[in-house]
C-alpha cells in the first residue's frame, strides 16, 4: 500500500507525464500545502528549462501542462488542490542572492 | 471590458522591470490579473441571471456586489477537480463512466481561478512567498486563453450551471 507521499511522487514522475514540448522541465517538487481559506492542498513547483521564453508563452500550453499534472494526481487517488507555482532555476538563485 | 484593461496592467506591471523584477510589480501583476478574471467571471454570471441588455446594467451591478471570493474558490476549486461531488451533480448528465464531466473550457477557467485567488492572497500578505516572473507572465497566458476559450463556449448549459454556482456553490454543496 503506497502512502500518500509515495503515490504523490509518482504522480509527478517526468518520465509519466505528457507535458507540452514547448515547456520543457527540468523537475517537479511537491509539499503539502493550506490554501487561504485553511483547505488542505498540494504545493507543485515546476522548475523549467532556462531555454523557456516566458514572454512568448502560449497559454493553452500553460493550461495543458498544470492539466496534466492534476489529472496525474487523481489518477493516482490524490484529490488535494494543486497550486502550481512554474520557476526557473535562476529565479531561484536570485531568491537566495536577495536572502544573502 | 474591465477583465481586458485589468489583465494588460498586470501584463505591464510584470515586464516593467527590464532586468530582476521587484517583487512589488511582481506582487500587483498577480493581483491585477486575478482582478481581471474575478470581474469577467462575475460579470459572466451576472450577464447570465438578469440579461445583457445597456439598460440592465444597473441590476447586473447590484447583483455583482453579493458574490464573495471565498464561495467562488471553493466552487472552482471543485470544478477545476473535473468532476462534483455526488450531492451537486445529482441529475445531471453523467458520461460513459457514470460521472458528471465538467467539460475543459469550465475546468481550466475554474483551476486558474481557485490558483490565482491564492497567489493573490499570498502576494498580498505573505512575504515569505516569492514571486518569479515566469510564474506570473505565465499565469496571466493563461488567464487570457481561459477567457477567450470560455468566451467561445457560450450556448453550453454546462456554462450556465458553473456561473450559477459561483454565488449558489455553498448551498448546494452542503446538501
């Protein structure tokens, strides 16, 4: 019997996922999550290729890969509210600059 | 249109920065955006119980002042799930699998909704939470291609049903 973390894991399995070309991403990482309202939820972090031109993205594509991963979660019993957050990685680095 | 001039601030404030973003035009970007859709799916539902008509606008705002944020996230929250639970769906058109299927135009709209009130909150309020660019240019793609495909969606009852439930969502679900 997978535990919820195991089947979240899973869920959120790069080589599973069907995701649009035109955003390619590097990895996924999930934590458990209370929204503002104080509902349990998921929080994805989506890290995408640096190559990703955010200015021109098409937001069918945006769509079409925030799908995929929900329908991946309850395809695997999660039901939790994704709120996925999409980042590069030197978004993140600049994050920690700002920290330092 | 308000969601039109709403979503092109936020799209402004995003980009203002030519170089690293400060977090304050990240922050009002979200909340602009999130704005924008609070007010087309409003005005949505609004246009849909009393009418269209110049002359109806008066009842159209009146209306519009009952609806709350917290009822409309819960209600999208549910729909961008794309399926309800048993005691709202009760009657209505189940597909193959025996489940009623919100169709995509209703779910994506309804996902990026419930994802934008949060973010909204959070930019407003929490200062642990950091923005990036890509998520905000990114959330505000989609907000656009939400609207323009909710927008070409507009004979389903299906529609009517989720714009109805943006005001109706808590007693139907706590049936």
């Amino acid at each position: 019997m997978l535990t919820d973390e195991q089947r979240t894991r899973e869920a959120l399995d790069l080589r599973k996922l069907k995701l649009p070309a035109s955003l390619p991403v590097v990895r996924i990482e999930a934590e458990d999550y209370t929204d503002w309202t104080g509902d349990d939820a998921l929080r994805i972090q989506v890290v995408l290729d640096e190559s990703v031109d955010v200015y021109h993205v098409n937001g069918k594509d945006v769509g079409d890969l925030k799908r995929a991963i929900h329908d991946s979660l309850i395809a695997r019993g999660i039901t939790l509210f994704p709120y996925i957050w999409l980042v590069k990685q030197s978004e993140l680095d600049e994050a920690d600059d700002d920290e330092e | 249109m308000v969601h039109d001039d709403l979503l092109a601030q936020a799209e402004l404030l995003a980009t203002i920065d030519r170089r690293r973003p400060k977090q304050v035009n990240l922050r009002r970007a979200i909340s602009s955006a999130y704005y924008g859709l609070f007010h087309y799916l409003v005005d949505q539902s609004c246009r849909m119980q009393m009418g269209a008509h110049r002359a109806q606008a008066a009842y159209r705002h009146a209306i519009a002042r009952g609806f709350t944020h917290a009822t409309m996230k819960q209600a999208c929250a549910s729909f961008g799930g794309g399926t309800l639970k048993a005691s709202v769906s009760q009657g209505l058109p189940r597909n193959a699998s025996g489940r009623y299927s919100v169709p995509i135009p209703v779910r994506e709209i309804a996902g990026t909704f419930a994802e934008l009130q949060q973010k909204r909150h959070a930019a407003d309020y929490d200062w642990s939470e950091r923005f990036g660019r890509s998520d905000v240019l990114t959330l505000i793609q989609q907000a656009k291609q939400d609207i323009a495909q909710f927008d070409s969606f507009r004979q389903s009852n299906d529609r009517k049903f989720f714009l109805a439930c943006l005001w109706a969502w808590k007693e139907l679900a706590n049936r």
